[in-house]
C-alpha cells in the first residue's frame, strides 16, 4: 500500500530519533570514556622527590623548618630533626618516627659553658623510601653539643659524619646514606627513579611544585584537553539534531 508525501513524512521523523539515538549514545559513551582516561593519566603522573627533609621540635610536635640547616642557628635546647622519604611537597613529608623531646636525647651530655646542646633525630625512613640495592639504617639520637653561633649543619656534622651536599648546598646523605642521588625525582607509578633536573634545596622544590598546583593532579593542558573533547562531543550531537 502507498503511501501519502504527508504519511512519508511523518514516517520519517517518527523513526529518526530512533536511527539519531545509537549513533549519539555511542559518540557520548566514547567521550565520557576518553575524559576517564585522560584524567587517569594525569593522576598516574603525580611524582614526588626522595631527599632529606628537615624539621624543628616545638615541644610537642614536628614543623617543617623554614630554613635550611646551613643557614638555620638553633638555640640551646633545641631538638631538631631529618627524615629520609619520598614526598611531593612539604604538606605531605613524612616526620621524623621519633618524638621531639630534648630531656631524653640529651639525658647523658651535661651543659658545659661556652657550648650549646642540640638534640637531633636522624630517620633514615623506610625499606619503601630507599633507593635500588639500599637497605636504610636505623633510626638514631644524638645530642650534639657545639659552639654557640653554630648552624644546624655544623651540630649534625658533629655526630653524624660524612655529609654530603650538591653544588647547591642540599643536603644529599647523612652518615653515607644514600650512597648516591640527591633530590631525584620518583615516578608515582613504580617508585622507581627517573633522570631529573640538577638536585634542587627544599626551598626550590617547594616554589617549583606550587606552580605546578601541588604535582598531584592533572595539569591545565590535560583539563583544556579535556574540555576540548567535550566541546566537539556537544557539536557533533546539535549538528545531527539539526540534519533530522
């Protein structure tokens, strides 16, 4: 039976959301599964830096130091610490695994005029922190007693020799350990290494992952990627509604 232009039509539109349907269903499907993917890569990426951080006891707790050891003059009495992990930035490092409390540490090292008692805590962290074919050593004490105007770096040099720095004054091993590296940056995925910039201070490290948004999260150019995708997804699906 025939039928009617005017039947024909609305034949037409009848099943063309029914043809459109799949076709944009799919399109959607892909994009939703492009964007997880994409954002998944941007977490994967996130990357942290394995160094010795460096803290100050203020009688109950750890505070990341603001200052370096070399440039940082501690008074009589004061506890400090160092860490070897792995961290992204200061917010996340990991603290010294022993508490801040200079009566303890110093028990046995009486004052004596003319010097001054720093207490120190020297974490070499975990068997996870440490580099390939290194097994850290254990966490210790010591109570370095040194002229009044020395640094920090001059009391941990008293009691835990050899030291090592780079070319930029950071501080790369305590007591030999590691054997080698300084401030490499990690992979998030593995943990292992990857070839990085010169080793930076601390306090570049914190200025360059600021700028980043913190090094754990997508970048700008993975979000505008993103967004990108989306924008043509939505195009494509006005331009086939337009066409039925």
């Amino acid at each position: 039976m025939s039928r009617t232009p005017e039947e024909s039509a609305a034949v037409s539109r009848t099943h063309a959301p029914a043809r459109l349907r799949a076709p944009l269903v799919a399109l959607l499907a892909a994009l939703v599964a492009a964007s997880a993917v994409l954002l998944g890569a941007g977490s994967a990426q996130a990357a942290g830096y394995r160094y010795w951080s460096f803290w100050e006891g203020n009688g109950k707790n750890w505070e990341y130091a603001t200052q370096g050891p070399s440039l940082l003059r501690p008074d009589d009495g004061t506890v400090q610490g160092f860490r070897f992990a792995v961290s992204e930035d200061s917010g996340d490092a990991a603290q010294p695994r022993r508490a801040p409390d200079f009566g303890a540490i110093c028990a046995d090292t009486p004052a004596e005029d003319g010097q001054k008692r720093v207490a120190l805590v020297i974490d070499p962290g975990t068997s996870a922190d440490a580099p390939d074919g290194e097994k850290p050593p254990a966490l210790r004490t010591a109570c370095a007693q040194v002229a009044p105007d020395a640094s920090s770096a001059d009391a941990l040099a008293a009691v835990a020799k050899p030291l090592r720095y780079d070319s930029s004054a950071m501080l790369c091993a305590i007591s030999g350990y590691p054997k080698s590296g300084c401030g490499e940056q990690v992979s998030g995925d593995s943990g292992s290494a990857k070839p990085s910039d010169p080793a930076k201070t601390t306090d570049d490290q914190e200025k360059s992952e600021e700028g980043d948004g913190g090094g754990g999260g997508p970048s700008v150019g993975l979000l505008v990627g993103v967004g990108a995708v989306l924008l043509l997804g939505i195009a494509a699906v006005v331009q086939a509604r337009r066409r039925r």
